[in-house]
C-alpha cells in the first residue's frame, strides 16, 4: 500500500477510492491539526527565548539547552509551513477537480435533456413550420392593411366639382369679411354748416325764359 493511500486510509486494490468531497475534508481535518501544532510550537519558542535571556549570564549551559530547544522548534515550524502549503495547495486543486466535474456532469445532464427535446423535432417539419407561421403573419397583416382601409359607401364624388364648391365658399367667407370691415370703418360726419345756395332768378327772367321756349316750339 502507497504512503498515500495510508494517509487516506485506504485499502488495497480492491479498496474503494475516497470521493473528491471526503479527501477535502481529510485535508481541511489536517489543516487545522498542523495550525493547532504551530501554535504549541510557537508558544514553546517564546518559552525557551525566555529562558535562554534570563539564564544567558547566570547558567550558560541551561541558556544553551534553551537555545537548542528552539532550533529544533523553529526546524518543526519550519517543516509544518510546507507541510500546509502542500495540503492547502493539494486541497484547492481537489476543490478545483471537484468543481469540474460538477460542472460536466451538469452539462452531460443538459446535453441529455437537450437531445430528449430534440428527439421528436425534423428539420424539415420545423421549416415547413416556419414558412407556414410567415405565410399566415402575411396574411394577418393584408387583412389588417384592408380593414384599416377607409371605406366610402356610394360616395362617389367628382374631386373638381368639389374643389369649384370650396372656392365659391372660400369667396363668399372672404367677402363677408370685407364687408364687415367696411362697416366698421366710421363714415364722415355731416357738415354742420349750410351749403351756398344757388342764386334765385328773378320772376321777369323766368317769364322770358318761357316765352322763349314757348316761341321756339311754335316755329317748328
């Protein structure tokens, strides 16, 4: 059996391989066990720091051990920083493969619903189909053009009798206006002096102006 496959628990060849999902989880699981033991390891760091200062000038050799003890901690921290960008980088790539294929299985899903939609469609009848629906749109719309058509029942009308009929009206409603304009222009007052007479003749002009006709038609 693999390193790997002890790691994951798993067994021989006739051993079932873990699911994208639960190797995930193992390795999260491990995440957080190598970042409890960072912790430890940095607080036993900081610990034997201590020591190393406060024994570095009463007892050398106790601040020596000290120092080694945190060398070998720092090696260990040192150790499970890689050992965590393996995993962390391992996890992601398993995430990554897991969403693919999630994804390809959602799309064979789709594809298959696809086809069982298709199954009963022809081409043929699908433009034969198409044509049809043309042919009626067409047909809708002439209809629709002839019953917007403006319809004149027994209205049968010579355009230049009609055109004679609105230039004698127009004349007439021009007219009318002229003549009201005309009445609205105020006429000149009446002269309020009296007009020279015409000079009277006398009677014996008059008389003799008789006569002489009267002579004339005589004569002829």
């Amino acid at each position: 059996m693999s390193l790997f496959g002890k790691f994951f628990g798993g067994g021989g060849k006739g051993g079932k391989a873990p699911t994208p999902q639960e190797a995930i989880q193992r390795l999260r699981e491990t995440e957080e066990m190598l970042a409890k033991k960072q912790e430890f390891l940095e607080k036993k760091i900081d610990q034997e720091l201590i020591v190393a200062k406060k024994n570095g000038t009463k007892n050398k050799r106790a601040a020596l051990q000290a120092l080694k003890r945190k060398k070998r901690y720092e090696k260990q921290l040192g150790q499970i920083d890689g050992t965590l960008s393996t995993i962390e980088f391992q996890r992601e790539a398993l995430e990554n493969a897991n969403t693919n294929t999630e994804v390809l299985k959602n799309m064979g899903y789709a594809a298959k619903a696809m086809k069982a939609a298709h199954e009963n469609m022809d081409i043929d009848k699908v433009d034969d189909l198409m044509a049809e629906i043309t042919d009626q749109q067409e047909l809708a719309q002439e209809i629709s053009d002839v019953i917007s058509r403006p319809v004149a029942f027994g209205e049968d009308y010579d355009e230049d009798e009609l055109m004679a009929e609105l230039e004698e009206l127009e004349q007439e409603e021009l007219d009318k206006n002229l003549l009201e304009i005309e009445g609205d222009v105020p006429l000149p007052s009446v002269p309020s002096t009296s007009l020279p007479s015409r000079p009277v003749k006398k009677k014996e002009e008059e008389d003799e102006d008789d006569m002489a006709d009267l002579e004339a038609w005589a004569a002829n």
